[in-house]
C-alpha cells in the first residue's frame, strides 16, 4: 500500500487496542478518547493524591452488570455537565476488585469520588440523566469522608456521653 493510500481520510482507522485485554472496549474509549487515567489498586494513591477531584469508574463484568458499559458511555457526558472540573480514571477488569476493596464498594458499577487522595463518596448503579447530573453535582460538593472500608469504627473516652457501648 502507498504512502498516500495510508493518508486517505476515507481510511477507517482501527481503535487502539486496550492495554488490558480483558476490558471492555467501552471503558478503554474513556483512556483513548477522554483521557482517562488507567489505574490499578497500586497506582490509584498516586494519581489521587495528584490533586483536585478525581472519578474512578468501576464498571464491573459487563455480562453480569451491563449497565456499568452504560455509566461508561455516559461519563464523558457527565463531566462535562458539571462547572466544578474532575479528572477520570478507568480500572482494568482484573484490578476491579482489589481497587473496590480500598474504597469499600460493593455494588457494580461505582464512580468513586475523591478529592486530594482521599475518599469522597461513591455512586453506585445507572440512574436517569437528570438524577445522575444532580448526584454527581452533589458528590463534588461534598466534602471528604472516610470511605466505607472493614473496620470498625473507633470512638474515643472523650467523645460525650453515649459515645460508648457501656
């Protein structure tokens, strides 16, 4: 093939292929084309504590949870609704799990929110447009929290009364 058969702009160019084959073509379009950042359960801190607010997306198996290819479609949409900006994430399927783990989620798919490295909160499922806006909005207005991980939470001596069980 010539070099000018290769500049044609009639030529359909091919998708890149996802560093992660076992990710949907969905969610690698929010890396390719959105600029998402890949994360995994080792390199989310770091790109967290990057600064400002931060979105990982955590589809989830598209077979059991196709919705979470929809909140993946909607995304891009999504960040661009709200005036308060925030940078995106996207993790490979096989480090869903772990990455889940951290955060406390539970439920398939989850935007998990945080903002300077620490947790905000999460937004589990798919929802109607207006609704998903309005939470979404929300999830940037809130402040940060602890996230919902296993422990149990500890309450000091000084804390008032009925602070403690006994």
């Amino acid at each position: 093939m010539s070099a000018a058969a290769t500049d044609s702009p009639d030529l359909i160019k091919l998708p890149v292929q996802s560093p992660h084959p076992s990710t949907s073509a969905l969610i690698a379009r929010l890396a390719e084309k959105f600029d998402a950042t890949w994360v995994d359960e080792a390199s989310v801190g770091p790109w967290a504590e990057q600064g400002g607010d931060r979105v990982v997306l955590l589809a989830g198996d598209p077979v059991q949870f196709p919705e979470g290819l929809d909140v993946a479609v909607v995304l891009p949409e999504l960040q661009r609704s709200q005036t308060r900006r925030f940078e995106l994430a996207v993790v490979a399927r096989d480090h869903e799990d772990a990455v889940a783990r951290r955060y406390g989620s539970q439920r398939w798919p989850t935007l998990v929110f945080l903002r300077d490295g620490r947790y905000v909160t999460a937004i589990s499922g798919m929802h109607d447009w207006e609704a998903f806006v309005e939470r979404v909005s929300q999830a940037l207005a809130m402040p940060v929290s602890r996230a919902p991980t296993i422990g149990i939470a500890v309450v000091s001596a000084a804390g008032g009364a009925g602070a403690a069980c006994h």
